[in-house]
C-alpha cells in the first residue's frame, strides 16, 4: 500500500531547508572549539594517521591520501578534499602547519597548487600532537557514510588548534573568521586559566596579546581587540611592515616586508602600479615585486624629494597594505554554533582535555591493570615451578592444562593462559628478575593513573606539564607587532604631487589637457592642437596643486585637479571628457574656474527656461568618485533646459550695484541688480530669471560687476544682422519681469535673436557660423553700435551663409603670456 502524505510547500521547504541547514553548519562550514578542525580538515588528518602518514614516515602522494578521504570518510568532490589539504600545508595561511607538503602548494599570489598527482605530503609533527592517544578511546567515534568503518567525532588536539591556526568559512545564517595566534601565548593563557579558573579577560590578555598571523605585519586597536576577545566580535586594524632604503643620487625607496593576512601579494602590487599609473599619487617612479625564497620584498621606488610618508599614507587609504580585519568567533560547542570570547573558548578546550585525559588515563589503568594481573600470574607460577611443569605434564591438553592450574593453584583463567603460553627461555633468573621489576613499576604506574583519575589537581597538573611540553617543543617568537591605537590616514595632497608650473587647456568641446611649459615653448603658443570647428574657452598657466571646476552646458559641473589631467603636447587634441565622465552629445563646455576652498566668490547661473540663481564657489567641491562622475551645478527643468551661461561674481562685488541682463529669443532684454538674485545651493533650481512669453526663452545672460554707460553686448539675429548694444541704453527693471524689446518687430519673417555676446575689446574677434555650415569672422569695432529698438545692420548674406546658427568669441592665444 502506497503512502501518500498532503504537505504544503512552506513545510516541505522548511523541513528540507532546516536539515540542510544543520549539515553545513554543523558538518561541512565551522569548525568545532574542541580541535578547532572543520569535519573535512578532520578527516584528512584522520586517514593520514590510519595510514601512517606521519611525521615520522616518508612522504606519500597526495591523491593516495585524497582517495582515502574520499572512499572512506568524506564522499564529496576531489578538488574540495585536495583544496583543504593544500590549505593545511601553506605556511602563509597556517600559523603552524598541519600538514608538510613536497612540491608546489601555491603562493600568496593566488597561484593554485600543483595538482595532487604530483604533490606529496605527510602530516606535521605538531599534527601529531593533535591526533596523539586516539588509540587509547579517548574520542567518540560514529560510523562513516556507508558504514564501513568508523571515524572521530573530535580529536583530542594536545593543542588549542582553534586559536593557533583560526578559522574562515561561511554557512546557512552563520560565518567566523578567527585569527590565528602564536602558540606559546596560548598555552600560557591556558595554564593560567587551569590555575585561576575565575580569570579576567585583561589578564588573560597579558598572555595573549592579539593576533599573531602568519604574515606578521602590524595590528592595531587595542580597545577593539579587547571588545573582539570579550563578545567574539570585533574590527582591528591590519598595516603592512616596511623600512625605507636610500638609492644613489639621494632617492629612496619603500620597501615593504610584511602585508596583512589573506590579502593577495600580486593583487596588491597590480592595484599600487594602478594607483601610480592613474596620476591619483605622483612620486612614484615604479612599484615592483622583488619577492623570492628568502622573503617578501614589495619596493616603492620613489622619485627624488618625494615625500615617502605621504605616499604611504595614500596606500594605505587605496590599497590592502592597510586592511580592516573583523574578528567573529563562531565555533560548534555542544553541537551548536556559538560566538565565543577568548576565554570561552580557553574554557571549553580545558574541558575537552580534562575528558581526554579522564579517558586516557582510565584505558592505560585498566591496560596497566591487566597487565599487572598477568605477570603476578607469572611470579606465582615460577615460584612453585616444578609443581606448575609436573601439572601441565600430565595434563591432556591445553585446554586441560589451564583448567588443572586453576582448579589446583587459584590462578585466574587469564594467568593460566599466560602460563601454558610462556617459552622456556622466560624461566632464567633474569626474566623472573624482570617480571619483579615490571610488577613494581606497574604498581606505580597504577598508583599515578588512580591519583589523575580521583584527584583533579593531579589532572590538571598533568594536562599543564604536557602544554608547557608542546610549548617548549613547537613555540616560536611572535611575527605580529600589537599596537595600541590606530593611526588614523591623513592625507596631505599637496605632499604627493610634484609640483610645476604647467599650461591647461580646456576646449568649448571638452577637450583638456596639461601641458609642460618646455613644450608650449617649443611648439609656439599658437600651435595648439585643436579639433576642426573647435575653439578654447580656457587657457591658463597652473600649479600642478591647483584644481578646476569645469561647467556644462547640462547643469553639471566637473572638478579637476591640474595633476590629474593628462600629460600631452601641445600639439595634440587632448583628452576627451566623456572617456572617462559621461556627458550628452549635445553638452558642450561653458566656463572653468580655478577652485579654493576658501574662496568667498559666487557662481551666477542662468538657463534656458528662464531660471536663474546663484551659488558659492566652494560649493562646487570634490565628491567621490569626481574622475568617473560629474556634479550637479544646477537643476535644469525639463531635458531640453540647458545652462546659458555661468559668470563669476567676485567675492567683493556690491549686490546692488553688480547687475545682470537677460536677453531672449524674442529680443527682450531684462536688467536688474544681482542682489535680487537668491544664493543657493548646487542642486537647486533658483528662481525666475525672466518672465517669458509663450515658445519665447532664454538666448544668454551677461554679467557685470560694476557696469559702466560704455560697457557693450553684441547682438545678432538668425538673419545676419548685429548691432552692438550700450549697457545703458537698457533701463533698470526688476527680475522676473518681462522686460524691454530690444528688436523692432516685423509682420514677415521677424528677426530672431540667436547670439548674445559680452564684448571686452573693440578688438575683440567673433565667428559667426550658418545653416549652411559656412563661417565668417567679424570683429567688434567692425560691428555698428545701434539704437535698442533697431534690429541692427546686415552683416552677413544669408544667400551665402544661410541662418545663422552660432556666434562664438575667438580665444587670442597671442595674448597669453608664459612666465
């Protein structure tokens, strides 16, 4: 009869789940607090020590050792079991390994291991130590997967395995990271703790003074190594080792000897190469990994007057020479996970050696009792010896042998058998001598095996002599320096740049560039290299210290330190924004301005749709991830808004007598101090610029600080004609008015205002490009100045040039002085 059980999803899940669950935290992920072994780290060592694998044997191929594992106890994958046993024998990984291995076992750069064909291994003596007495029943054992045979449930680990070599894995809602620890601290702290069982964590951490990896390297955090040792949850802080050497011709170079434990030696020496090729750090002539079989040697070498502490300084914040290493001392403890405190898990290896040591003592009393049993046998037999011999004689058998002696003599069965078995040469004096012997010290041996096992002194005093034993044999010095705070990273940028005197370049079309002033001199100021239809809008002699700000036509803003432009000649093009800054294809560049801090400048910015506001210059600071991204300068207030124009307002500029004008497409013009215009933030919108008619908007806005009668804009419209306008032929009025016309209206084909131009000079040079992709150059004094209410005079044929479509002041190159 078949037996159909209705469950739900939920449960089947949740049952299903739930045992899994327990497999790999309890069988596969974490490690137990006894043995600090997880159960396949276990098993290796297990069927290395059945086959007599030992440190004492000769080595044995790896997969000889893996097939075992597999056949016998842990029936997974090869690659898990071989990965785990190559992990046990990596000195880089292990405070003190458990496993020797012949052959490549990998490298701290990440290399794999040779495959295990070709490795070799046996296990470490001090691995012995953690399989010693499990003869003697001192364990619980369980049968295997199929059966077959059976396996320990533990091991009796002579050590506290858990805290020397620490622990790392992840299961079903748990994950620990136990760091490894030297052993001879651990075994005092352990003797301590036996004789003071009421200890506080500050004196077991006199013993135990932190971490001690493999790697060496710096630790640092004492108040978070102490809350890490209390809860068994906690952050230090893991620095590189280093020293400085000097070079021939006064330079230096960093080279650094210890990193933090499991970070990747190749990893960290790619990512710093990066760091020096990204123009992020300048100093740096080249960063190289000198490591060989005497040592980890990462050398820095530094350019001449480089400043070495800055520079590490900046290595630290950017790459894993300083990591951040997070204690979680999870353990199975009474078959369930547990977070655990330093002297928890002291405690709960204590408490597994009292058993062992209960079981061991209690299997060599009744092994010692026995054997006591037998030689008294022995002792008695030979002293009534021809009476025992004259007995066997006529004796018919064996069997009939031993039951006559006990029948006649009182032996036991097991001393009868002992006696029929015993060889004549035993009958010399010297056996019987030795026989004595052997009874006293078995007599002792009994006394001292029922003083452990009634006196719990004496247990603890044995179980304290053999750590001290491990210790003496096994310990070494400390390779990890502890410190007690944590330095914090400062990073001074000044201190990693180089700095020089250098031309920068931006371009209406977003390109920049550096150049060395050798170059510019070389080439002639003229020669820039530019883009057809290009023009620059920025053209300035720098610090390498110094730091732009770049604003797009699209409301952003890109901050640019001068050393982080590229370095290129003056002849070529560039570099282009949008490879590494994503911009719209229609977002061109509007102004650049040079970036303090402490600046008390302000920005005004003006769009589109008729919005205007203003901000602080040093609002537009640096943001993480400013090479990749751009900033908001200004919020636009539909996709087809764009910033017209950006003015700077000097920080000592009167508010009432600093004075916009807004110009639009339908030739309004609209004048008003700066005061009226509100002093916001970078993501704000601003207020009303311009009260705009229906399809009318924004063509520019011009800026003066302190305007005069004479100060001129230049106008045109789509038709080819200009005119130059006097600043005071345009009444004062108010923001967000309409505003005064500013062309004469026509009833056919009216005149359109495309370009509003700020003239400096008379001489000042203007191109004007059409409809039909033609160009035509004018300068200012060329250009009539008109009356407001003129549409201006025809300067352009549109037959020739079609409408006009752009207006753009030429940038004189001539005028540009190099110091």
């Amino acid at each position: 009869m078949i037996d159909i059980q209705e469950l739900s999803l939920e449960e089947v899940m949740g049952d299903r789940f739930g045992r899994y669950s327990k497999y790999i935290i309890q069988d596969r992920a974490l490690p137990d607090v006894r043995d600090g072994l997880k159960p396949v780290q276990r098993r290796i060592l297990y069927a290395m020590f059945q086959e007599g694998n030992v440190s004492t044997n000769n080595f044995r191929k790896s997969a000889k050792t893996v097939g075992n594992v597999i056949g016998n106890y842990h029936p997974h994958g090869d690659s898990s079991v071989y990965e785990a046993m190559v992990r046990m024998s990596q000195e880089w990984k292990n405070r003190d390994v458990l496993i020797e291995m012949h052959g490549n076992n990998g490298s701290m750069d990440g290399d794999s291991a040779a495959a295990m064909r070709y490795t070799e291994a046996r296990l470490s003596k001090i691995a012995d130590e953690l399989l010693r007495d499990l003869d003697k029943n001192t364990v619980e054992t369980m049968l295997n997967f199929d059966d077959t045979t059976e396996e320990p449930t533990v091991l009796p680990a002579g050590f506290p395995n858990l805290l020397v070599n620490g622990a790392s894995g992840i299961s079903a809602g748990y994950a620990t990271e136990i760091p490894t620890h030297n052993l001879g601290e651990v075994v005092d702290a352990t003797t301590y703790l036996i004789d003071h069982p009421n200890a506080s964590l500050d004196k077991l951490m006199t013993f135990v003074k932190g971490p001690d990896f493999p790697t060496g390297a710096i630790v640092q955090g004492e108040k978070e190594l102490k809350k890490a040792y209390q809860t068994g949850r906690g952050k230090v802080v893991v620095r590189s080792r280093h020293n400085m050497e000097t070079l021939r011709g006064g330079k230096h170079q960093i080279v650094i000897t210890e990193i933090p434990f499991e970070v990747n030696k190749a990893t960290l020496v790619r990512r710093m190469d990066e760091l020096r090729l990204s123009k992020g750090i300048d100093g740096i002539s080249e960063v190289r990994d000198e490591s060989d079989r005497n040592g980890l040697r990462i050398v820095v070498e530094l350019k001449k007057d480089a400043n070495a502490e800055a520079i590490l300084q900046y290595f630290y914040k950017n790459s894993d020479l300083q990591v951040n290493y997070n204690f979680n001392m999870v353990a199975i403890h009474d078959q369930r996970p547990e977070q655990l405190g330093l002297k928890d898990i002291l405690q709960a290896y204590i408490n597994h050696r009292y058993t062992i040591i209960r079981q061991r003592t209690a299997f060599d009393l009744e092994k010692a009792q026995r054997r006591l049993h037998i030689v008294e046998g022995l002792v008695k037999a030979l002293s009534i010896l021809d009476d025992v011999i004259h007995t066997i004689r006529d004796s018919e058998n064996k069997a009939d042998a031993k039951r006559n002696l006990v029948s006649q003599y009182d032996f036991t069965e097991a001393q009868a058998e002992a006696i029929v078995s015993l060889q004549l040469y035993r009958l010399t004096n010297t056996d019987i001598t030795d026989l004595q012997n052997e009874r006293l010290d078995l007599n002792e041996q009994i006394a001292s095996y029922q003083a452990i096992l009634n006196d719990d002194y004496v247990l603890f005093s044995v179980m304290k002599n053999e750590l001290k034993g491990i210790k003496k044999a096994y310990a070494t010095p400390r390779r990890t320096e502890i410190q007690a705070t944590v330095d914090k990273i400062v990073i001074e940028k000044e201190l990693l740049i180089s700095e020089e005197t250098v031309m920068t370049v931006v371009t209406r079309l977003g390109y920049i560039k550096r150049t060395s002033l050798r170059s510019v001199k070389s080439s002639g100021m003229t020669e820039l290299g530019l883009r057809d239809g290009d023009q620059p809008i920025y053209v300035h002699t720098h610090s390498t210290l110094d730091q732009l700000v770049i604003l797009t036509s699209k409301g952003q803003y890109i901050f640019q330190p001068v050393h982080e432009l590229q370095d290129i000649r003056w002849k070529d093009m560039g570099e282009h924004l949008s490879q590494r800054i994503p911009l719209a294809a229609d977002e061109f560049i509007l102004a650049v301005y040079p970036y303090q801090e402490s600046s008390q400048d302000k920005l005004v910015l003006a769009t589109k749709a008729g919005m205007i506001k203003q901000t602080q210059l040093s609002e537009f600071q640096s943001f993480r991830g400013h090479r990749n991204k751009a900033g908001m300068a200004m919020k636009l207030s539909n996709d087809q808004d764009e910033v017209v124009n950006v003015y700077l307002v000097p920080h000592d500029t009167d508010d009432k007598v600093g004075e916009v004008i807004i110009f639009t497409h339908f030739g309004f013009t609209l004048r008003y101090p700066i005061s009226e215009i509100n002093e916001v933030g970078t993501r704000a919108k601003g207020v009303k610029s311009v009260n705009l008619k229906k399809d009318d908007f924004v063509v520019n806005m011009v800026f003066e600080a302190m305007p005069q009668p004479n100060h001129q804009v230049l106008m045109v419209t789509q038709r080819g004609h200009m005119k130059r306008l006097k600043w005071s032929d345009i009444n004062q009025l108010g923001r967000a008015k309409r505003g005064l016309t500013s062309l004469k209206e026509l009833k056919t084909h009216p005149h359109r205002l495309v370009s509003v131009q700020k003239v400096w000079d008379s001489q000042q040079t203007f191109e004007v490009i059409g409809s039909q992709g033609s160009q035509q150059t004018f300068k200012a004094v060329d250009i009539p100045i008109g009356e407001r209410y003129s549409n201006g005079s025809k300067m352009i044929d549109e037959s020739k040039l079609g409408e006009v479509q752009r207006v753009t002041p030429l940038f004189d190159l001539e005028t540009i002085e190099i110091d």
